[in-house]
C-alpha cells in the first residue's frame, strides 16, 4: 500500500527560520509568489513574520486589525484544487472543535488565489522543540501533559473526529506549558466503519500496525500514538527509530515495542502505562472505545483544577 508521509517539521507555529527541503531542493524552490516574499498582508491581517515553512504549507504570524488579537495564518504554497479542498477540510473539522487543548481555527479565505487557514496564535514551541531542550520530562510532569493530550484527542473522538497524524511536532505547548493539540489537515471525520485507505497518510513512526495492514482508521491509531507519545516524553528519544518509510513500517509490524534507555530510572508501575497504550492500538478497538468512554465520563464529571 502507498505510503503519503507527513514532515516532522509541523506546518503550524514554529519559531522562525524553521525549514524543510525535498530531494536536495532548497525549501523555497517551486514556491509561489505569496511564500516567497512576505506579504505585506494577506486578506484583512497584516503579516508580520514567518513562523514555520513545511514542504506542503507555510505560515505566518498575523495581526488582526478588525478583533485586534495576534493570530497564526497558515496558506498553501500551490493552488491544486486538491490542496484547496485539504485545507478547507481542515478548516470544517478544527473549526467544529472547541477544546482548551486544541488550537482552533478561526477562517478560512482566499488570497490572490491562494488558500488560507487562520488560527488561534499560541506562543509556545512544539513539544519536539520543547523535548529537545529540555529532554526527558519528569514522570509527573509526562504524566499531566498527556492526560491533558488524552482529553483533547478523547474530545474530538466524541464529536467523530480521527486526527491521524499525532505526533510531538503537531502539538504546541504554550507559555503556561499546557499541551496544544494543531494540525488537523488529515484528520478524518468517522461517523461509521472505516473505510480503508488506498494510500497511508500520516507519518510512519507513529502508525499503528492495524492502519498499516489494513488501511482503516479508527481511534484506536490516535490511540497508539499517544503511547509512542508518552514512551518519547518519559524517555526523551523516539521510541520507534528508523532512516525511512519502509523501515519504520518493518520496524512497527515486525518488532516488539520497546521503551528507549532513560536518562533515569522510570517507575516500572508507570512504564505499564505505555505498553497498555500501544496494546490498546494493535487490534483491540473495542477496548480503545471504551477507555475512550471512560475517560469521557471522567471528563465530564471533574473540571481541570489547573486551567
């Protein structure tokens, strides 16, 4: 089966000077007159800098003179109708949810024949960025930020939606350092049975091994990737590590899931913690769909004491 994959590098808020490249090309080659340059505005929001540019979209910082807040504007660096429909996806599903740990969207437009999303601008860094400073987090403070990243992704499940891409690069972790579910541009709304994939979309290290035999997918992947989530932050390194595609999908089908070495020693009662995840993801929907209900009517019966 085909595999479509993702960067790591999120086309979403990132400090400036972030970059990806494709086949030795320079990460501006092929790029439209709008990425080239910085616009001096971009429909009503005056542009003030670049945030991050990715092989598929870049965005900027903005300012909204109408509502007078800072805003994140993300545009697609060719026009292909295809790319015009992603977008506009992305803007139908991030703009139903209403979460304190998603970033939502607020519009979506177009600009001298560009496509554009706008967001919530959320001054942070990716939890990848925010991971490779500060290494390996303590289990508590691992502990808390993806209960809150359970809560979002438990969130959207319930209004039917798979995010399909979770990985440290797709979320934010903001100033207060709350984590910040983005990037819903593959994200698939599922009201029924899956249906199967032709081409895997997403990004390899983060699969879950049912996705990848049988191309369906359901919670139970976001699921998965939340225990491979967990394993980074308590570990600090990637769990599953490969050079490309096909050896991270070998890796994920063929090898047992183990934790990387520790910086230092993790409670043997907590690393139960990400193996029931990854378990959760291979093949068990049922159980993921009843952690995920059990989890909802935790939610709904307690209020985060810390937002």
């Amino acid at each position: 089966m085909p595999v479509t994959a993702t960067t790591d590098i999120a086309p979403a808020q990132r400090s400036e000077g972030a970059a990806s490249g494709s086949g030795g090309r320079p990460p501006h080659a092929g790029l439209t007159s709008l990425t080239r340059a910085l616009p001096a505005r971009i429909g009503r929001f005056e542009v003030s800098r670049v945030l991050g540019r990715g092989m598929q979209s870049v965005v900027y910082l903005a300012h909204d003179p109408l509502l007078e807040r800072e805003v994140a504007i993300k545009t697609l660096p060719h026009t292909a109708a295809a790319d015009a429909r992603q977008l506009l996806g992305e803007a139908r599903i991030a703009g139903r949810l209403r979460h304190p740990h998603i970033v939502p969207a607020f519009d979506v437009g177009e600009h001298e024949g560009h496509p554009y999303l706008v967001f919530e601008f959320v001054d942070g860094d990716t939890l990848a960025g925010y991971l490779k400073i500060h290494g390996a987090l303590p289990a508590a403070r691992a502990i808390a930020m993806m209960v809150r990243i359970l809560d979002a992704v438990g969130y959207a499940h319930e209004q039917g939606v798979v995010h399909r891409d979770l990985k440290p690069a797709n979320i934010m972790v903001d100033e207060n350092d709350y984590p910040r579910v983005m990037d819903f541009g593959i994200a698939l709304r599922v009201s029924g049975p899956s249906i199967p994939d032709m081409t895997l979309v997403g990004t390899p290290a983060y699969m879950a091994p049912e996705y990848v035999k049988s191309g369906a997918s359901t919670s139970a992947n976001d699921l998965f990737a939340c225990g491979l989530l967990l394993g980074e932050m308590l570990t600090g390194r990637r769990v599953i590590v490969a050079a490309n595609a096909i050896e991270a999908i070998h890796a994920l089908l063929n090898d047992p899931i183990e934790l990387p070495d520790a910086p230092q020693p993790i409670d043997e009662r907590l690393c139960a913690g990400p193996g029931t995840a990854l378990r959760l993801g291979r093949g068990n929907e049922r159980r993921a769909r009843n952690l995920s209900r059990r989890h909802a009517g935790r939610r709904s019966r307690r209020r985060d004491p810390e937002r």
